[in-house]
C-alpha cells in the first residue's frame, strides 16, 4: 500500500513590482514518488523559480501535514532544497507526493570514495576524488553537481562516459587538524538517473567524509614565559636563572623539544641554557658580566631557540627573547666624575661611563640627578610607528619603521630611575615587553589578540594607541608618554565572492558568433593584487562555443553550431575567479544559459496520413475530421497556425476551416451524379507564418472500412504486451492492411496463447510481399523463424522415432535369443539330472546283437530303469 499525500507548493516574493514569480516546469515537484525507505533528512527534491523583478524568492508548502513531513531550506535567491523531516505513516489522501512500497532502490552515483584521506598541508587547488552519476535517458541535460556543508572542498562538472556526468572534487580552503581532523560534506547531483516509475527526485545526495592526517607544520609553542628574570646579586657561576618550557604545536606525534641560545648573541659567553630541561645558568660572574655591559642597571635579552627534535631534514623552531634585569653593584660614591647613560650607534644595551662635568644643557640632567632632583622618564621620540600582518599569531612582534629606536630613559638613579611600561588603548591587541626597567629600556610590542587585526573587518586599516612609563619607587611617580601608530597589512584570506550565486542569461538559438551572453562579476575585499580578480576557466558542456573574458568576465558565444533549443532548451556551466591577479584563491559560479526559440522548424501533423470516409449518400463524412498540427516552436516565436488545401483533382469539392481544420464536403458527388469508386487524395497544407508542411489525406467510400478480426497468437499475454507494437505491424505485412490491436486476453482459458482482437482497415488495393512473410512471423513470435526451420524439427523428430523403433526390434530379437539359449541349457540338464549317460548312435550299434541294416529314429526306443539298466527294443 503507497501512502499518499496531497500538498500545495507556493512561490511568493516581497516586492513593490506586479509581476509575480514563477516555478520552472522541470523543477515544479509537481508529482513526486518516493520509496518508502527514504530516510528522514534526506533531501528529496531541488525547486527553482525565477522573477522577472530578480527578487528574492521563497519557497513553502501547505497543506494537511504537510510541515511536518516537509521542510523547505533555501540554498540561493531562486532555489530551494525539499528535506523529508519524518516517515511516511500508512494514511490515504488524493496526493501528489506518493510513498511507494520499493525499498533499496539503486543509487544514481556510480563512481565514488565514500572516505578520504588527506593531509592538513594539502596543496590548495588540488583534485582529491572524483564522483560519477547516471544521466537521465530521457534527459538531454547533465547532471549538475553542488557541495553542501563545507567551503573547503569544490566541485567541478567534467564529461563523463557516454550516459554519465563525471566531477572533479577539488581543495580550496586550509586544512587544520588541530581545529578539525575530519570533514564532512554532501555531494548533491540534480537531473541524475533515478527509476522513475518508483522514484520521481531530481536530486540525489551522497556523503563524503574527509580524515585530516596531522603533519608536523606548527613550531613550537613557548608557555609561562616569566616577563624579566631578575639576576641576583649573590648569583654564581653554575646556577640556575630560571627554566623555559616550550611544546610542540603540533596535536599529534608530537616531538620532543630541545633549547639552545642564538649562536649569534654576544651573551652566549656568559649565559647557557640545557637543551633538555631548558634551565638556563650564568656562565661567568657578574663582575665579569658588568665589565661588558657595565656598572649600572641593564635590561639584556636573551634569545633562546625551541627546537623539535625529528629524524626529518628539516625541522620547525621558535625563537623568543628572555628578558634578564642585571642589578646595580654595591653603590661606590667617585666624587671627581658623574655617570651618565649612553647607547652606541649600534643600538646595543648602553654602558656606565664616566663623563667630564659641564654646565652645557645636554649634561643638565646629570648634574640634576647629581643634586638629587627627580626627572620624568623620556621617550626618544614622541610618535612611533610600526606595521603588522594581519592575522599574524600569537607573540608576533611589531615591525618598527623609521630611523627612531623604540627605548625609554631615564636620567635619574636609584628608586627614581625605577620605572613601568604599559599600553593605553588598541583593544589590548598588543603587550609591551618589558613591562619595567630601570635606566634605559629598549621595549617592544608583541601580538596579544590576534583576532583583532583582522584587515576586512576593519573600517580603520590603523590602531592608535600610546605607551606609557611610570616611574614606580618615587615619591613624585613621574611619568612619561609616546604615541604609537601601527598600520595593519592586508594578507590574501579572502576568496572571490561573486555578487549572485547564479547567473541566468539568455540568447536566442541562433545567434551570431559575438553576441554578448552575460557578465559575470566577482569582488574580493583583499586590496593590491590580492583583490584584483581575473575570470580563468569556463567549463560545461558546450563551453567550447563560449569565449569568456578574463579581466572583464564577459561571456561571448564563439559558434551557435550544435544549438538548438527543441533538443536542449538550457545548459548549465561553471565559472571559476581567482584572485592575485589569476595566481591565488579560487571560487566557482554557475550559469545557466537558456536558449530562445526562433521559428526554425515546419508545422509537424498528428499523422503521417488522413484517411476518412464518405457516408452512403457520398454526400458528407461519416464523422467530423479534423486536421491537426503542432508546431515545435514556442507560441512567442510562430504565428497561429493555419490550413489550406492545395489545388488537385476534386479540391473544389473539399473546404477547410482555416483555423480548426476542419474537412468538410461542399459540393457532394451524388449531387451532379457523379460517384467515386476510388479514394480522391488531398494535399492539406499548414503554415505557422514563416514554415510551411503537407500532408496527404486520403477520401475513401463505403468500401474502405473498418473490421475487426481476431489473431490467435501462441505467445503468452504479457510477451505480447510487451511487442504489441511490433506484433501489429507484422500482422499489418502478412495481410496487406493497417492492423490496430485494442484488446489482449488469453485464448479459451490457455496461458499460453493470446486471443488479440484488433480493428483492421481493407483498403480497395493493398500489396503482400511474400518475402517479407518471414520477417513477420518471426516478430510475432519474438525470434527468427523460417519454414525451413520448422522442417528440419520435424525431420529430426522424425528421426528420433526411427531411432527408436529400431532400438526395440533389436530389444525384441534380444530377448528371443536369451530365450533359445534358456531352453537348450533346460534339455542337457533334463538328461544328466539322473546320473546317467545317453549312448551315442554309435555306441548302440555297438552293442547291438546283429544288424540287419541302419534303424530309423522312429524305429528305436529307449527306456530307463530306475536301476540304471536299459532295454531296448525292435520293431521291424
């Protein structure tokens, strides 16, 4: 039993305009059968309307039940999925939804990798699988593929094998198995095969699922990095500063990790690190670290090296710097010379020298702090600048630009020197490294919140922030501020986005080679050469008669050879953009070309030809006749079509309406006394206004009639059925006339034969080619058959039974021979039963008294005793 449901589709828009949308005839839903082991989420159908308003459209459905067996989804401004929400119950309704009772039915996918297996680092563009799908046999239109449930794979239309439609499936975004490590997405095929007499969709889908393989291409990760190590100064040589940890950032199979010190800092002579635990210890003592670096209070950096350790050439690693705070010595008081505080041209950490007094106003400050006066930290510029990349990770640092070197100083000693560095404003997207210092800092800027440098989200391409140092022991808490301008830089994150998910075009089927058929536009919200668009590809099926051009994305037609819209009324075909000027990220559009209908073909009639017949008056038509015709091309493209018959013998007899085409007698031939014993033939043309065709209608009288007959054809029914057509036209050859068979039924109750009851038409003349007899026969029985063939059975079987009679005659002599031989063994054994011996002839003469001559056989007697003796007699 099919469960049925009745439910109305509606199409409607919001728009001021009048016209209303329209549903396109192949994607209406108008009947659709299911089997009844479709599951519930499955997407059974793909609707498609189009509005002359290009507004956007929006699909539902009512009717009773109807929300909770259906749920429309929109996939595009003029498209919308159908999802079975719920199975079928058992309930009957007048429909045109119906659950059939077939299960299991074949998958139009006939080439597919349900799984596959990728690695994260997969080369982008790259063709990872293929899918393959049955065309429709009675469709002209491939099979059209989409990708739902994922923007990282695409897929693209190639020709398949002779009935099939075959698609690329491509990689088109990034693969991160630390965020995702597998992907899944559906692949839908519209217009695929499906067995349409229990299963009616347009669309068929099929899971993929994608297993990210991790690969070693995330460097190490330093944790819990202390801000400033402080050496104390009771360190010794051999001790323990502090330890670093970094991780591999990497999920899986992660590797060990091992530090070292940048080979080329001039600290590694004082400083070294254990490439295991990452414990980094003072090498030589702080005497010997002040003799280079000096007496007052430095901040030095450190660069040290997490390293994986792998067995592969080429290995990821980090590089970060720690901070170390070298502390001022025991406080020796040299009244001849002031200290000042300098840097080197180089830009190295600065050294405690002594400097000649002066009054001059670059040595002010040092003969302040001399005094004791307290002055604020000073930046030594007031604006600094910087860029940084967008998306850039975590702890990148900034990039300085201009000649300035970011540092802060302060000319005071002691408590008053002491100072902090914090950042005012930008959101917190970036921390300043140290966040204190003493004397003379040189700071940096580190990412914080990568998320927000995000270059397309950003009205402002700029972040505006200041830095501040605030001294921290002074009473007075001086202070001092900089400004810091940093421009963010755009990267190519972004794919091309075209400004329609579908572009429709249309041209008539005849068009010149450089007509214009659409423009196709797509923007990226990169800038430079990273949003400049360029239209690489066009494929489909007839992608070959379409010029597409590359910087503009004008589609123009090559050649209209092969275009013709009663076969093929719309294509389907793709477009793909790639941005950085055809060199970067890729995107893929569809368009869908209808053509327009000229008026290219001739008025085609219902028959190949009219034959009608006069009453017995010969004064009219037994019936009302109507000549029809139907034109191929759309109404919009043709005119009205109209009849006419054409001059011959006996047309003036005959009129026909114009626009019905209706055949009628106006001047009867019994009327002038005139009668017709053969057919009168006309010629009626019809004519669509620019293409013209005839046909010929045959007048026949009274004798040309219908009659029915009954075959008797020794074929079961349902063979019968099958070649109904066939049959009736072999029937048609072995009597000379048109047979038309209206009923089929068992004859006299037998399976094996069909009682075929048919109307045949007589006409006055008909030819039967003999040869063509066995064709027939052999259509009729479904096989070839000849005379000749049914002779030689019945010459074999005609053999068989030699065969066998033979076979018993010589069972017969057989069994009378075994017979004989019975009845001879009986007699010797009659004789020898007694023990004793028969005499020979011979041995009786001998034994004989006298002879008077031979004795007969009739004149000899033989008798037995029961003691064995013998006694004979004679008898003359």
């Amino acid at each position: 039993m099919s469960d049925v449901r009745w439910m109305f589709l509606l199409l409607f828009t919001v728009s001021t305009a009048a016209t209303s949308p329209d549903i396109e005839v192949s994607y209406n839903m108008r009947h659709l059968q299911l089997p009844k082991d479709t599951k519930p989420g499955t997407i059974i159908y793909r609707l498609r309307g189009f509005d002359a308003d290009n507004d956007v459209l929006t699909f539902a459905v009512r009717g009773t039940g109807a929300s909770e067996l259906l749920h429309v989804q929109s996939v595009s401004p003029t498209e919308a999925n159908v999802i079975l929400k719920s199975s079928p119950t058992t309930s009957l309704a007048p429909s045109t939804i119906v659950f059939t009772e077939v299960s299991n039915v074949p998958s139009p996918f006939l080439e597919y990798e349900p799984v596959i297996t990728l690695a994260e680092d997969t080369t982008l563009n790259e063709v990872i699988g293929y899918v393959i799908a049955k065309e429709k046999e009675i469709s002209n239109l491939p099979v059209s593929f989409e990708i739902q449930g994922s923007e990282i794979f695409a897929i693209k239309y190639m020709f398949g094998p002779r009935g099939s439609s075959k698609a690329e499936i491509s990689i088109v975004g990034d693969l991160d198995y630390e965020k995702a490590d597998f992907v899944r997405f559906k692949v839908l095929a519209l217009n695929a095969w499906t067995n349409s007499t229990v299963d009616t969709r347009n669309v068929a889908t099929v899971d993929i699922v994608i297993i990210v393989e991790d690969v070693q291409d995330v460097p190490p990760i330093f944790i819990d990095l202390p801000p400033v190590i402080t050496i104390a100064e009771s360190s010794e040589p051999g001790e323990g500063l502090a330890a670093v940890k970094a991780v591999d950032g990497d999920t899986t199979n992660q590797n060990n990790i091992t530090y070292s010190l940048e080979p080329d800092s001039p600290l590694t002579s004082f400083f070294t690190i254990n490439s295991t635990t990452g414990r980094i210890e003072l090498l030589k003592t702080l005497d010997e670290l002040r003799s280079q670096y000096g007496d007052c209070s430095t901040l030095l950096f450190l660069g040290v090296k997490a390293k994986e350790s792998t067995t592969l050439s080429s290995s990821s690693e980090t590089t970060t710097e720690i901070a170390l705070f070298l502390t001022n010595p025991p406080k020796q008081t040299n009244p001849a010379t002031d200290m000042t505080t300098t840097s080197d041209a180089s830009g190295s950490p600065n050294q405690c020298i002594p400097v000649a007094p002066s009054h001059s106003a670059s040595n002010e400050s040092g003969q302040s702090a001399a005094n004791g006066i307290n002055h604020a930290p000073r930046f030594t510029n007031q604006i600094y600048t910087g860029v940084i990349e967008e998306n850039s990770f975590l702890q990148t640092p900034l990039q300085w630009t201009g000649a300035s070197v970011p540092q802060v100083i302060d000319d005071d000693e002691g408590n008053n020197a002491t100072f902090e560095l914090y950042l005012e404003g930008g959101n917190q997207t970036f921390q300043v490294i140290p966040s204190s210092g003493t004397k003379t800092v040189d700071f940096r800027l580190l990412v914080r919140i990568p998320a927000n440098l995000d270059y397309d989200n950003r009205e402002i391409k700029y972040i505006d922030m200041e830095i501040v140092a605030r001294e921290t022991r002074s009473a007075e808490r001086y202070s001092a501020r900089a400004k810091i301008k940093i421009s963010i830089l755009d990267s190519n994150d972004n794919i091309p986005q075209f400004t329609k998910n579908i572009f429709e075009a249309q041209i008539p089927e005849d068009a010149q080679p450089g007509t214009f058929v659409a423009k196709i536009q797509a923007t990226d919200s990169d800038t430079g050469d990273y949003g400049r668009i360029r239209y690489t590809t066009i494929n489909g099926p007839i992608a070959q008669l379409l010029d597409l051009n590359p910087e503009t994305g004008e589609v123009t037609l090559k050649s209209s050879s092969g275009l013709d819209r009663e076969n093929v009324p719309e294509y389907t075909l793709t477009i793909e953009a790639r941005d950085d000027l055809g060199r970067g990220n890729r995107n893929v559009t569809r368009l869908v070309l209808r053509l327009l209908d000229v008026n290219d073909n001739k008025p085609a009639f219902a028959r190949p030809r009219y034959d009608v017949i006069l009453n017995s008056e010969l004064s009219g038509f037994d019936r009302r006749i109507f000549i029809s015709a139907q034109d191929p091309d759309t109404v919009e493209t043709s005119s009205k079509l109209t009849y006419r018959i054409l001059s011959g013998p006996h047309s003036d007899r005959f009129n026909i309406d114009q626009t019905t085409g209706e055949l009628t007698l106006i001047r009867p031939f019994a009327s002038d006394g005139q009668s017709t014993t053969t057919s009168v033939v006309l010629q009626v043309q019809a004519d669509d206004g620019g293409q013209q065709s005839t046909v010929e209608v045959q007048v026949h009288t009274q004798d040309y009639l219908n009659r029915t007959i009954y075959f008797v054809i020794p074929r079961p029914v349902d063979d019968v059925k099958t070649r109904k057509g066939d049959i009736a036209r072999s029937l048609s050859t072995l009597i000379g006339s048109k047979v038309l068979i209206y009923s089929l039924e068992p004859f006299e109750g037998d399976q094996k034969k069909t009682l075929a009851k048919a109307w045949v038409s007589f006409p006055q003349k008909s030819t039967v080619n003999i040869e063509d007899m066995q064709l027939a026969v052999s259509n009729i029985y479904g096989r070839q058959y000849s005379q000749e063939e049914e002779i030689r059975e019945k010459m074999v079987k005609k053999k068989d039974y030699d065969i066998i009679f033979w076979l018993f005659i010589a069972l017969v002599i057989l069994v009378f021979l075994i017979l004989l031989i019975c009845c001879c063994c009986w007699r010797w054994c009659c004789v020898y039963s007694k023990g004793t011996c028969c005499c020979t002839e011979d041995e009786e003469n001998k034994q004989r008294p006298y002879s008077s001559g031979r004795i007969q056989p009739a004149q000899r007697g033989v008798i037995i005793t029961e003691t064995g003796s013998k006694e004979e007699s004679w008898r003359q």
